[in-house]
C-alpha cells in the first residue's frame, strides 16, 4: 500500500511543488493510512490494497482541494459577473480520512457492512408469525 504525492498530484492535474505543499500532502497520506489502520486492526489485511490506496488517494486529493474545515466563501466581482468560491464544512469524520471513505473501505471486507442481511419481523414467541 503506497500512494505518493505524485499520485496526488496526478489526481488533481497539477502539480504540487511548493515544499510546505509536499510536506502537507505526505503528512496527509500518512495520517489517512493510520486512521485505517487504527478501524480496521487485524482486518487491514484483508483489504484489497489497490482499494486502500484509492481510499487515501482521493481522500488527500479531497482535503488538497479544500484544505480547510472551516466554512470559507470567497467572492470577485466585476462590472456584472461575479464569481464565488465555497468550500463547505466536511461531513463526519476528522483528519485526512473522511468517515465515507472508511465505510466504503469496511464494505470491501467479507462479512462487511456492503453485504446483505435480513431482519425477522416475527419473535420466537409468535411461532414465526407476525402479530400485526
């Protein structure tokens, strides 16, 4: 499992060249393998490991984009256009990697939460039947 700031940069189809850049990217990356190591234990090692890189990838590409948590709007006008840029606040989650991105992780388990289940309607005590 390795995903590098050119990754990232490829991502995002730029390029990423400013040294704090870099370090912040390569922080990212590390923090998200972490916060998948930390969910999922013993279990990371069943998880496909292209699928862990895709995670963090598009999960860095997503905090580069908008690095900030806070809600920010930024606006130009001139003579009649206007332009406006918004990031909104994440949802869930903290860190590089975004609950989303852990849950889909978890639903590539076997046994995980992308699998099918039933839930019986009827208790033991009714033979099976529905009381309703």
């Amino acid at each position: 499992m390795a995903v590098s700031v050119q990754d990232v940069a490829t991502t995002l189809q730029r390029q990423i060249t400013d040294p704090a850049q870099v370090a912040a990217v390569e922080l990212w990356i590390r923090q998200a393998m972490m916060q998948v190591r930390l969910r999922f234990g013993a279990r990371v090692a069943e998880l496909d490991p292209d699928a862990v890189d895709y995670a963090v990838l598009e999960a860095v590409a997503e905090r580069f984009r908008a690095p900030s948590d806070a809600v920010s709007s930024t606006s130009w006008a001139v003579d009649d256009a206007t332009v406006t840029k918004r990031w909104e606040q994440r949802s869930g989650g903290s860190g590089a990697m975004p609950d989303a991105w852990l849950d889909w992780l978890a639903a590539q388990l076997p046994g995980g939460s992308g699998e099918a289940f039933s839930i019986r309607l009827a208790s033991p005590q009714s033979g099976g039947r529905c009381a309703w």
